[in-house]
C-alpha cells in the first residue's frame, strides 16, 4: 500500500469519530432528556391526582359544591412540587373541570351543578429544558400533559374523627332516632359516659389512650370497619388545637398550612341560633345579624368573627369564651386563608357505636362549636346516614362495595 492511500485511510477517520460523537450525544440526550420528561410527567400526575380527588370530595349536590371542589382541588393540587421538587404545579381555576359522567363532557361550569358527580384536573407544564438533544437538533423545551378523574363512591373502611354517637333507645337504622337537622350534645370531658342519644369520645383503634385520641383528632385513623370494637379513652383527652384548627382558630404558634381550617369558621351556639337546629341549611329564628346557616356562611368563606379576625367578636356571637391562648383567626373572604387552604373539615364521619361497644355504621355531622374550656360541652348537628349519596359528609378510605360512607377514587 502506498503512503498517499495511508494518508487517505487517515483522513476518513475524523468525521468517522465526529459522526459517532454526534449519534453518541444524541443517544444521551434522548435519555436524559426523557428522563427529565418523565420525572416532570409523574410529578405533574400526582398534582392532578391529588386535586381530583380533593375536587370530588366535595360533590354534595350542593349549589356551593363546584365553587368549593376547586378550591379543594387547587389547594391540593398544587401543594404538590413539580420541576425536581422546586416548584408549584401552577394549577388554575379552568384545569378542574366537572360532569355527570365519565364520558360525558367536562366543564368548570358544569350544570345542573346537583348533577355533577365526576372531577377532572388536568395541566400542560411547559419549558421543560432539553440540556442535550438541542446541542443534535432538537427542542430547546418539552411540555408534558396529565389528567385525573376522581368520583366519590362506598367505603369498605374509611377514616372517621374518635368520637362515636349512641343509637336513641330504640332507634334503629338509618337514623337511629335522630332527625336531619338534630343538634347532639358530646360530653368533652372524657371522665365522663354519653348515654343514649349522646356523644362521647372512642379510640378508633380499640386501645384507651387519651394520647391516641388526641392523635387520631390529628393526623386522622383510616381503617374504621363495621364490627369494630372501640374503647373510651376514660380520661380527659387533649383535642383542643385539632380540633378548634377546624375552625380557623390557632394559638400563636399554630400551622396553619399542617392544621387546615374548613371554609368556614363560624360557630352555632344557641345564643346565636336560638331554634337549636338545622343550622347546616336552616334558619336562626332569632335576631343576631350575622346569623345565616353555614351553608352560607361557607360560601362567604367567614371567620369565627364572621367578616373579623378578633376572637373577641366572635365569643359575642357565639357566648363562648375561648381560653387557653386562641387569639388567632384564619382571615375571611374570599382572598383569605379559608379560602386558600380550606377544606371540608368540619362535616365529618362519626361511627355510630352500639351498647357493646362495636361499630354499627357510620353516621354524617356538623361540627357546631370550638373547644372553650376542659370541662365544657360541644355540640354536632346530625345530617344523616353517611352512605347516602346526597350525604355532605366525603371521608377517606379503601373504596368498594355497595354501602359505607362515601369517599373519593380514582377512576382515570
């Protein structure tokens, strides 16, 4: 072989090696780049996700339910990280969207809203950097798109709050002898027995702890089954900033973002609502201005001071007299925290619990009143068997079966 035909074996060599780098870099680009796609894609579902859910949790039928399944969802929604973790999903008012059915057509201003019983989220996250494949030819940026759907449907198990209601003497299901509307005294101090027709503290779990109560007021118990046996605490239990949370009511050193209120803090006393019932969507039958149902008063997103965030006006509604360092509201309006980190906290499941002690069924109610002292009553008002699927009550839980209160799944 002669030298001018070396010379030209070498010269091949260099755009053989430029070539290679090139699909060699390209290669690497796909994957890191899809990498990056698919981190952002299940990053941005978990954001829908969990914003359907929380978006269905709220279909009642109420005329207030998709103003208030959007806020649920977007609070969800975008409490959840995308871009490695680093910032908000970004969610908006029109990605939730509502219909009657699974296939049927979605929008955010679905009506007949009574008919609404499907939640959509859905979300485009765009510029998404190509750090390699643009170096090939490629897109500077990607986008990724994801979708949720969630319905509310019957719970095998669900997570109800530790206070149980006893059955009237003689009454028998649905209602166990109570009246939609029908306020339900619990005795707070757990030294105490509710009677029959009454409410009083159990332990989810079966133990009597009062620490277990005070966690399961907290951070919630979430397989509560028909037939389960529960115990009473027997002592005083520490509920108090669980439980007043649930009203937008803090001490100084209150999370609100851990310990969400609902969307509404205002309170029911009979000072205030002076007929002692159906203050979910009565009327007072008395004088003091600020009384309308919460319903309404959910609507206005108002505080425990109504319009206020002064504890001091809220206690002359209400005749309470809030101690122990509650000085803190969360802001009213539509701008303010309940509005922002609101959620359906103050309808909630009770097991109702037979003479021995074991669970029957699961009823749905309102909390009334804020915890004021260690020795004092609290109020419910009954709103019905929470399998019913026009119940207001929404919990969570493992879905399935026929019967059981209703919670939020999945279905796309």
């Amino acid at each position: 072989m002669s030298r001018y035909d070396n010379k030209k074996e070498r010269g091949v060599i260099l755009p053989i090696v430029g070539l290679t780098l090139a699909v060699l870099l390209g290669m690497a680009g796909l994957v890191i780049d899809l990498g990056a796609m698919f981190v952002a894609k299940t990053e941005l579902q978990s954001a829908v996700d969990s914003c359907a859910l929380a978006a269905a949790q709220e279909l009642d039928g109420a005329a207030d339910a998709l103003t208030r399944a959007t806020s649920a969802g977007l609070t969800a929604g975008n409490a959840n990280k995308v871009q490695y973790q680093k910032a908000s999903a970004s969610l908006i008012d029109t990605d939730v969207t509502f219909s009657d059915s699974l296939t049927g057509a979605f929008s955010s201003t679905f009506t007949p809203v009574a008919n609404a019983r499907y939640a959509k989220c859905g979300h485009l996250t765009t510029g998404i950097l190509a750090y390699l494949i643009q170096m090939v030819g490629g897109p500077t940026s990607n986008a990724v798109a994801a979708i949720g759907v969630a319905t509310r449907t019957h719970a095998q198990s669900t997570c109800p709050i530790p206070v149980g209601l006893l059955p009237k003497t003689g009454g028998a299901a649905p209602d166990y002898g109570f009246a939609v509307g029908e306020w339900v005294t619990v005795l707070y101090d757990g030294t105490k027995t509710a009677s029959p027709g009454e409410m009083g503290w159990y332990n989810l779990d079966g133990s009597a702890n009062a620490n277990e109560t005070k966690n399961e007021m907290s951070v919630g118990y979430c397989n509560s089954k028909v037939n389960d046996t529960l115990r009473t605490p027997g002592a005083q239990v520490s509920v108090d900033d669980q439980w007043n949370s649930r009203f937008g009511i803090y001490k100084n050193n209150g999370d609100m973002q851990a310990m969400r209120p609902d969307f509404t803090g205002y309170a029911y006393t009979t000072q205030n609502w002076p007929t002692g019932k159906q203050a979910y969507s009565g009327t007072s039958g008395g004088t003091d201005p600020t009384a309308v149902n919460f319903k309404t008063k959910r609507l206005a997103f108002a505080s425990y001071a109504d319009t206020s965030t002064d504890v001091k006006v809220g206690d002359n509604i209400t005749g309470l007299n809030m101690k122990g360092g509650y000085k803190n509201l969360a802001a009213p309006g539509s701008t303010g925290d309940f509005a922002k980190l609101g959620m359906s906290r103050r309808l909630v499941i009770v097991p109702v619990v037979s003479t021995a002690s074991k669970v029957v069924d699961f009823a749905c109610m309102l909390m009334l009143q804020p915890i004021s002292g260690p020795t004092l009553t609290v109020q419910f008002e009954y709103l019905g068997n929470a399998a019913s699927i026009s119940s207001p009550c929404t919990t969570n839980g493992l879905a399935g079966g026929n019967f059981g209160p209703m919670i939020p799944a999945l279905v796309q």
